[in-house]
C-alpha cells in the first residue's frame, strides 16, 4: 500500500522511519506537515513527496491510505475528508476525544466499505496476547477484577502551552497516551466498560491537564477494574486480571520508543506460579502491516466497530468524571 503519513510531530517521524525500515506492506510516499522544511533531509532519507497540504495527498491517484498523527482534535476532519476521497485511512489513539464523533468516523468509513485502522498497537505484544488467550478460554476462572498501570516522564519536557498538555486535546493527564491502551486491551478481553469514576491531579508538570489520573471501572458483566497513568515518573508498565481459579500479571521494563523485555507470571489454583519472558517486537508495524492485510481482503482487523467506539466513550466519560468527581455512565 502506497501512504500518506499527515502529522509529522515525534509519533508520525517515528512511524515514518519504522515503516520503512521493517514493513513488508506499507510505503510512504508523501508526507503532510505545516511546515515541511525542517523534514527535508527525512524524506530524502525515505523517499517521499512533502506537502503542507492534505488536499495534494487526498488528490494524488497513487496514495491508497492515509495514516494521521496528528493532535486528537483534528482527526475527525482529516479523517473524514480522507474517506470522502476515497482513501483507506488510519488513525492514531485516541480516536476521537467524543463518543458522537467516533461514530461518524466509523460510520463514514463502513459506508464506503473502507477498513478503519487504530494505533492501538498494544494488542499486538506476545504477553498481552497471552493473557487474552487465559482470559477467554476459561484458564483463569470467572473474571473478578482486572488492573493496569501506565507511566513514564517523557512529558516532563513539554512546556505548558503543548497540545498534548492541553484540557482540549488530551483530557485527564496522560490517558489519551497511555491509559487509553489499557482501557482498549480490556474492553477487548472482558467487554464494554459501564461506568468509570476518575480522579486526576496536577502535582508537579506544567500542563493543564495535569501528570495524574486513576480510574476504576465496572464491565457490563460486573467486572470490576482500575487503571493508573502517572506522566512525570520513570517507565513503568503493569497489567494484572484476577479470577477465582488464578492469575495473571505483565510486568514491562520499558517504553515502546526504547524496547525491553516482558515478563508474565500466571498463578494457578494451587498457587503455583509460572513466569515467562517475553523479548520486544515491533507491534506498532505489525499493527499498520495487519491494517493493510484487511485491506487488501488478506485477513481479518482485530477492532470491531463497536470496540472503536466503546474506548471512546469511556475516554470521554472519565474526562467528565475528573470534572464533576462522580461515577459516570459510559454511553457508547
């Protein structure tokens, strides 16, 4: 698949560079960013047309997909005027800050027969597979609660007028960047979130959206959960799910941007406890190459329409419960 990558901040130069280096589906030969100068030598290194304009993208008969990257509030516009053209489209996490207009994204994109792809690449990782395996074949019991940590400090450089400290585009602290991938691996495992009640603070960075928030959860089957995003602390990642026959725990040593090992410890009944170790792989291409898989009709994508959706309500749920300090219904 030929793409148009439209964002070129820290995420959409770094997908740029693994795409070409290790995708056998995609490649990018344009790029989209406000001011092209400064990614000269980048696409003489790749080899792609820049633009400051998504129009010359959309109108280019040899771009097949679009990919954005850029900040949550505009992917709505650039989505949809990528699907109007015609162009298979992806999008980075979060998909949308409002359920309504997650809705019109997938809407649009099921009306064209267009195959909507999600940067939640986590899905991917060999443990968190693992634990999806345990959950939905039974190995760890009826599900009684489930929990996930996530946090780093690469924010702590941000100045205070940075989009991705901002109220608008990145609601409750560090959720649109970390905590919206756990909430995804859950809703996949367990099935829709109900209802959230979140608390988030502003300890120590200088972002208006603050360095803190922690959600808990309850899942349509009664399932209890709750999820922690610290934005201004060393790297740590955690992912456990408690049954009544085991558990389950994903201990991570470092941040996609400098891959580390896993390790997964399974507690059976007895309490014997099993650990496995798990070396990085590149999930976020092997999401992108599985994108353009389904679009080429090769196989399945792993997010239903629903899902797209539900992790966007619960996003836009818990920025409301941050607000009024109460439990708030999740209305996908």
């Amino acid at each position: 698949m030929n793409a148009a990558i439209v964002g070129l901040g820290w995420w959409g130069t770094h997908l740029c560079k693994v795409l070409s280096a290790k995708s056998t589906a995609i490649r990018v030969v344009r790029a989209v960013t406000p001011h092209p100068t400064p990614h000269g030598d980048l696409a003489a290194e790749i080899g792609f047309t820049l633009s400051s304009d998504l129009q010359d993208a959309l109108d280019d008969d040899s771009v097949e997909g679009i990919i954005v990257t850029t900040p949550h509030g505009t992917h709505e516009e650039n989505v949809l005027r990528a699907v109007a053209a015609g162009k298979q489209v992806f999008c980075e996490k979060p998909l949308a800050l409002t359920t309504e207009s997650a809705k019109r994204m997938v809407e649009a994109c099921a009306a064209r027969g267009l195959v909507l792809g999600v940067g939640h690449e986590r899905r991917w990782e060999p443990a968190m597979e693992e634990v999806a395996h345990l959950v939905r074949r039974g190995a760890l019991g009826t599900i009684l609660h489930v929990e996930g940590q996530s946090s780093h400090n690469l924010f702590s450089a941000l100045t205070a007028d940075n989009w991705r400290g901002s109220m608008a585009d990145a609601p409750a602290a560090g959720w649109t960047a970390m905590g919206v991938h756990l909430s995804d691996l859950f809703i996949a495992m367990l099935g829709p979130i109900v209802e959230v009640r979140a608390l988030s603070a502003k300890r120590v960075l200088d972002l208006p959206s603050g360095d803190v928030v922690s959600a808990q959860l309850r899942f349509v089957d009664g399932t209890t959960g709750a999820i922690s995003v610290v934005s201004a602390t060393p790297f740590h990642g955690r992912l456990a799910v408690f049954g009544d026959k085991g558990w389950v725990e994903v201990q991570e040593s470092a941040h996609v941007s400098t891959p580390g090992p896993t390790q997964l410890t399974l507690c059976d009944e007895a309490g014997k406890r099993t650990r496995t170790d798990y070396q990085p792989i590149d999930t976020v291409v092997m999401n992108l190459d599985a994108w353009a898989a389904a679009v080429a009709g090769k196989d399945f994508y792993r997010f239903t329409d629903q899902e797209r959706i539900a992790n966007v309500a619960v996003l836009e749920a818990l920025a409301k419960s941050t607000v009024t300090g109460q439990a708030e219904r999740v209305e996908a």
